[in-house]
C-alpha cells in the first residue's frame, strides 16, 4: 500500500498537488486530522478496499501543533507496519503568497482577529516546520505555474517515467455531426471509399475485405502513419503537461468505413507504446 502525505504552506499549491495525484490514481483526502492517520495506516496496512491501495492525504496548519509534533513517529509507524509512506511539503516566498492571495481575495486560515497576513504566513511556517523536516519531498512552487508543479509531482513521485495518457477514439460520421468535446478532430473523406464497393458496402471497416482494401492504397496509409507520427511527436509534451487522457475524433461520411478503420489502426500503434487504449463507433450498432 503506499500512502502520500501532501502538506505546506497555504497558497503554495497543495490543491493542485493533489489533484493531481487523484488523476495519477490515488484516493484523496484534504485535511485529514493526523488523529485518524494511525486509523487510515491500520486500515490501509490490512487492505480492507483495493481503492485505497493509493492514497494521498492533505495535511494543513488548521491542525493542532501538538499532533504535528507527533507526525514523525505517525510517519514511522506506518512504515513499519509495511506501509510505502512518502510525505511531500510544499513551499514558495512571503511575498509570492501574499500576491497570490491577494489575487485570490481567499482568506488565509490562520488569519484570526487582527492578525496580518504575513504574520500568519510565518506562524504557518512554524507550525508545520515538524512536517517539513519529516518530508522527503521538498517543492518550491515560487516560481513554478500550475502546469510545472504538477509535472514536478509526477517526476518526483514516479522518477523518470510519467505515467502514460489514455486515449480514446472515437469513429463517426460527418453527415450525422462532429461528436462534442473531443481534444482533436481527423478528416478522413478524402480517402478511397469503400461504399462505392457493392461488395464492401454492407461490411464496416473492421471486416477484413475492407482493411484489405484500404491498405491497398497509398494515401491510406500515409494518412495514418502522419497522424500516428503527430500523437508520437506530441503526446509526450501533452503528458509532460500534466494531461492523463486525450479524446481523437475520426470522421468519414458515414461513419461505418473509412473512420472505423482508421480508429483500430490507431488502437494498435497506441497500445503498442502502453497506452491504454479505449474505441467507440458512433455509428456501428
């Protein structure tokens, strides 16, 4: 079981941390109260649910100073009880937080009565200075944009290897409209047709007479090595990004030939390269 606890100063980017660590699979809690990480551990450690295999939890200033002092040995004892635990601590500048939120207008949490905001940024500091000493995994998020610290997350918590985007694709036809929300759209009209074969009219593009027949033409299978070679060249920078999944739209006229083919050719190439791939055909029954 492994366990990620995510902490630091208010406005550093815990948030985004952990969302991001929710489309890296994990199971998210924001502010846990450390009193029930012993409980969490022991459930954890027994494997009473598959979906807490990965959790991560949020760990914030709002709790109180004692049980901070205590997350060390809280830290240890999971460990021992077999639990991967890996803490990550979050930080940036005064002046970066105090901008941020002011950009905001959110309201600091330990900003009670007349207190300023910079005064609570530095009480914050000291409070959850135990849990920056017991992390493993220290960011400075000053000069860092959502984007970059997710990516940073991925490449602290994976090593090298960020985790590969799913994919899916979709086949459809144009004359029945563009499916929405989709990240890209191909236009394969322009390729040789099928339809216009009464013996291939009937079958869709996953019948081997019709692959037969497609493969046989040059412009088919310039087509789909372009658009695998645009995805090969591209999809890493979209990971990199901090993209999990990406949706490809492919489209003929009718939706039952040419775009079909095109899509399981496609699923092949992307699968080959341990993406997991998922196929929808609007138009097949």
């Amino acid at each position: 079981m492994k366990l990620v606890i995510v902490s630091g100063l208010s406005g550093s980017g815990k948030s985004v941390a952990l969302r991001t660590l929710e489309d890296m699979g994990y199971y998210c809690i924001d502010n846990l109260p450390l009193f029930l990480l012993k409980d969490l551990t022991l459930g954890l450690n027994e494997g009473l649910d598959a979906a807490f295999k990965y959790t991560a939890v949020g760990v914030d200033a709002r709790t109180e100073g004692a049980e901070l002092q205590n997350l060390p040995g809280l830290i240890r004892a999971a460990r021992g009880r077999g639990v991967e635990c890996r803490v990550v601590f979050l930080d940036a500048q005064t002046d970066t937080l105090i901008r941020r939120f002011s950009e905001t207008r959110r309201r600091h949490p330990l900003t009670r009565g007349e207190r300023p905001l910079a005064e609570a940024i530095e009480l914050e500091r000291q409070l959850l200075e135990p849990v920056r000493l017991a992390a493993d995994i220290r960011i400075d998020t000053t000069q860092t944009n959502v984007h970059e610290l997710s990516h940073s997350v991925r490449a602290r918590l994976l090593g090298a290897a960020l985790p590969k985007a799913s994919i899916l694709l979709q086949s459809f036809g144009f004359k029945h409209g563009v499916p929405r929300d989709v990240d890209f759209v191909f236009d394969v009209r322009c390729l040789p047709n099928p339809h216009w074969q009464a013996e291939l009219k009937p079958l869709t593009g996953m019948a081997p007479p019709v692959i037969e027949f497609l493969e046989g033409s040059d412009e088919v299978r310039r087509m789909r090595d372009d658009i695998a070679a645009y995805f090969d060249r591209w999809i890493p920078q979209f990971e990199t990004d901090g993209r999990s999944y990406l949706t490809i739209a492919i489209g003929c006229t009718g939706g039952q030939h040419r775009s079909v083919y095109m899509a399981e050719a496609l699923r092949g190439h992307f699968e080959a390269r341990g993406h997991r791939v998922m196929v929808r055909h609007r138009e097949l029954p």
